[in-house]
C-alpha cells in the first residue's frame, strides 16, 4: 500500500518495525546459546522478554488506529541478524566473538532507536497521543538496552576479547 497520509506512513513503519521484532525475538535466544559471557547471555534472554512486551505494545498501536496486526518483511533487520550469523561463522576465539556480537546487537538497538523514534515524532504529529506513548516507551527501552550493552562492552567483554588477543 503506499502511503498517502502522514497515518498511512505510520502504519507502514509500524508494520515494519513489527516484523523486525518478530526476527528479533526469534534471534535473540539463539544468540543467547552462543555467547560465552554468561552476562552477555543473560542480557539477550532479557532483551527477548523486552522485545516479547515491544510485540504487544505495538499490537495495541495497530488497536489504537483501528488497523490490522500484520508485519511487512523488514530486509534491514534480515540483514543485521545475518550479519550476526556470519559472526558466528567466522571461528574467532569466544571471547572476541562476544564482542563482535555485542555490536552487531547495538546495530540492532540503533536500528529500533532509529525506527521507534521516528514512529513518536509521527503518532505525536497526527494526534495520537496514546500511540505516542506507547512508542516513546519501547524508545526508552531500546535506548536503555543500547546503554547496557554499551557498559557490558567496555567494562567486562571488550576486555576479555583484548587480553585473548594480546595473548594470542
């Protein structure tokens, strides 16, 4: 459908985003499986549960505007969990491979902080102001995560990956 309305604009977004939740919620336990960092892990697993609730929201988004719950195919978010794959593929040691995955999932969180912030500024603009704040919430938590795994980064996994490679 091409959008014709500043609210027909915002449901394709939303339908997007939509189904770039659905392929992370599908990634992130895998992920979770492969990390070394016990931390790491832990912090997809939560996130999956944070997306879980992301879904929902979003559901009550497509609710609010009286349209249909349906996700269009989001090739960015395709690529970015490739990406993430093709990490895994590339036989580094663990603990460099938790670094790498931690920036392949801040490329994730940027995508949604990207994404999720635009969806505000629409609803905001059309009136929507319960839509609005649905979407200012799963914001605050995408920025949050990219927070998180920012400091996880920096003050324990990036390490671990330095001293395996100074090692080596």
């Amino acid at each position: 459908m091409a959008a014709k309305t500043m609210q027909d604009l915002l449901l394709e977004e939303m339908r997007d985003i939509y189904h770039a939740e659905k392929q992370i919620l599908k990634a992130l336990p895998k992920l979770a499986r492969k990390v070394q960092s016990e931390t790491l892990s832990a912090a997809f697993l939560e996130h999956a549960e944070q997306t879980q609730g992301q879904i929902e929201r979003l559901e009550q988004c497509f609710e609010e505007i009286d349209a249909r719950t349906r996700g269009k195919p989001c090739e960015a978010m395709k690529g970015l969990i490739e990406e993430a794959q093709e990490i895994l593929e590339m036989g580094m040691a663990p603990e460099v491979t938790d670094a790498a995955l931690i920036a392949a999932a801040q490329k994730v969180e940027h995508y949604e902080i990207a994404s999720y912030g635009t969806l505000h500024a629409y609803a905001q603009g059309c009136g929507l102001d319960r839509v609005a704040r649905l979407l200012e919430e799963t914001l605050n938590e995408e920025k949050e995560t990219d927070r998180r795994l920012n400091t996880l980064a920096i003050n324990d996994v990036n390490r671990k990956a330095l001293d395996v490679s100074k090692a080596a």
